[in-house]
C-alpha cells in the first residue's frame, strides 16, 4: 500500500467487481470522492463494469393513452 492509500489493489477489486458496490459508494467506505477511485482503478488497471441498462416496463394501455390519444411525443 502506498503512502495515503487507504486500501489496496485486491480491495479495491473486491468492493468494486464482487461485492458490486458503486464507485461512490467504494468512495464513502475511505471517505474520498469517487474520482479518486476511479483514478485509482485506472492506475491499478481494474476494468470498468459494463453499463447495465434495467427494462423500464410501462403497460401497452399507459402508452396508447399518452402517445394516440393525448398526442404526447417521446423527448429526444
């Protein structure tokens, strides 16, 4: 561990791909902002989780309503 590091290159991996914390939640735990995490991912070479997208699910009767019958159009 170098001087000022609160934490090493295994826990940093831990919390972040295992235990799937955020990188400001890893942040918080050390009491620093989540740039410095990041920072200090990109310097242990830790890879960035793929971007996960949920599935927002709206009833097939929500979205007639407000796209044929109240002519609401999606924002762009």
């Amino acid at each position: 561990m170098k001087k000022g590091l609160k934490f090493t290159k295994e826990q940093l991996e831990d919390l972040y791909h295992n235990k799937k914390l955020s990188l400001s939640s890893i942040g918080k735990k050390f009491n620093c902002e989540e740039t410095n995490i990041l920072y200090w991912m990109k310097k242990f070479n830790i890879k960035r989780r793929s971007v996960y997208y949920r599935a927002i699910r709206i009833p097939k009767e929500v979205l007639e309503d407000l796209y044929i019958k109240k002519n609401i159009l999606p924002l762009r």
